[in-house]
C-alpha cells in the first residue's frame, strides 16, 4: 500500500511538474527565438549601413575614373604625364593606394605609384579578374581583391574602360583601395557594446578587426566558417563545434557584392 501511495505521489507530482517544464521550454524558446530575430535585425543594419558606404565609395571612383578618361595626359597614352595626373589625383583622394592605366594586351602603361626596385617590367595585369572583366564591361567593374604587384598591398582594384566611338577598348583604368578603408567600415559599424565586427576577403586574410582581436584564430575560425555552409547569407552557431570555436558565441556570415564581409556578433550576458 505504501509503495503504490509513494507511486501515485511521484505521478501527481510529475503531472504538476511536467506541465510546468513544458511551459519553461517553450518560454525559453520563444525567448530566444525574439532574441535571434533582434540579432538578426541588428546583422542586417549594420550589413545595410556597410551597403550605403559601398555605394558612396564606388560613385567617388566613378567619378574619379571618368574624370581621368577624359584628361589629355591620358587619353594621349603619355606614361610620363599620365603617372603624374594620377599621382596627384592620389594626393587628393588619400582612399586610392593606386591609380593608372593598362593597355588592351594587360601591360600596365601609367601608374600614380612608382614601381619599387627588382619589379619586373612591364607589369602586366592580363591575368587578374578586375581586367578581363573590363575588357567586356561599358562601365567600372565590380572590385577584385589583390595583392598589387606594384604596390604589393593586400586591396580592392576596380577597372573601367575607355573605348572609342566605335567600341573599341583604348586602355583600361584600374583604381585600387587603400586597405584602411575597410578600417574605416569597421569603425562605422556602429555595432552594440559587446558586438565586434571583421572584414576578411575570400582566402580568409583579415583585412581589418576590432581593436586587440586574435587575427590568427580569426582567420582559422573564419576559413572553417566559409568552408562549412559558404551559402548562407546569415548562419548561427549553437554549440562550439558548430562554430568551429571553443567558446559559446553567436557567429553571423553576412557576404557582400563588393567583398566577403564577415561579423562576428557576441552578445554579453549578465
């Protein structure tokens, strides 16, 4: 008798405590399912935010671009007097770590930074993706990232086409952005305390983090991400292997037309 008393007690007490239980998981789950939209939300600002500078950024190089279409010291396809137009066009626009010009055979002709000692001349661009879609574009191109071979820098090269009235391509311009720039995105992300934010292109090379990130593991961490789900527009994590990190974080992909920009998103607890 004893036994199926304490048995009936167990099973009132599990119908008064399952009830309860169902209602804190599902508590739970609408509470975390309001606060992965609010992330969401804030992934997608700061996303839109990066989109409206992009824009700016790339009318400033169209219009740079179409200004030195249409210069003498270009169009004359002098090396001397184009090297010194854009050089000084690099003084006034501080963004560009290089401007110049290419023929339609790849052999870059003008530039506004002078080739550094032991650099094998001429050099020719005929292989990267920014000039052989200029050799078919009307307008500037969308940006490739590159390490220059006259700068040596790590940036983003846009091209734009000069053609004559029948079509035919003269030369190629190409104008390249100073790495800082993605600095600058970083800085004017305006994320939440807590939040951090990183460019990286599509190798996984960090081209800029918050202030005192772990670039290594980053750059680990970021590659395995890519390698993992490369499609998904904004992905989440759940557990660490999931992540790929041994911390419990929010990890959030956002790809983007002018580069791979990828956040991570931590939100702080109390």
């Amino acid at each position: 008798m004893w036994n199926s008393l304490r048995a009936r007690l167990w099973l009132i007490v599990a119908l008064a405590v399952v009830p309860l239980l169902a209602l804190s998981y599902l508590d739970h789950q609408r509470q975390r399912q309001q606060a992965v939209a609010a992330i969401a939300a804030e992934v997608h600002a700061v996303r839109a935010a990066v989109l409206a500078r992009e824009r700016d950024v790339q009318a400033e190089l169209r219009r740079v671009l179409t200004m030195m279409s249409r210069a003498d010291e270009v169009s004359d396809a002098a090396p001397a007097a184009c090297n010194d137009l854009a050089a000084r066009l690099m003084l006034v626009y501080p963004t560009f770590n290089n401007l110049g010009a290419v023929r339609p055979d790849g052999t870059v002709f003008c530039s506004g930074r002078p080739a550094p000692p032991g650099t094998t001349l001429p050099v020719r661009v005929n292989d990267r993706a920014w000039f052989q879609a200029t050799l078919q574009a009307h307008d500037m191109t969308a940006g490739e990232l590159v390490v220059g071979r006259i700068s040596g820098h790590r940036g983003l090269v846009y091209g734009y086409p000069v053609r004559d009235d029948q079509g035919t391509l003269q030369m190629a311009l190409f104008a390249a952005l100073q790495k800082e720039w993605f600095d600058d995105l970083v800085r004017a992300s305006s994320l939440p305390p807590g939040w951090q934010a990183h460019v990286v292109d599509d190798e996984g090379f960090v081209l800029s983090s918050m202030p005192g990130s772990d670039t290594a593991a980053l750059q680990q961490l970021f590659v395995q991400l890519r390698r993992a789900d490369p499609a998904h527009a904004v992905a989440e994590c759940q557990v660490p292997d999931d992540c790929i990190d041994p911390r419990r974080r929010a990890l959030f992909i956002g790809r983007e037309t002018m580069r791979e920009l990828i956040e991570e998103l931590r939100r702080q607890k109390s």
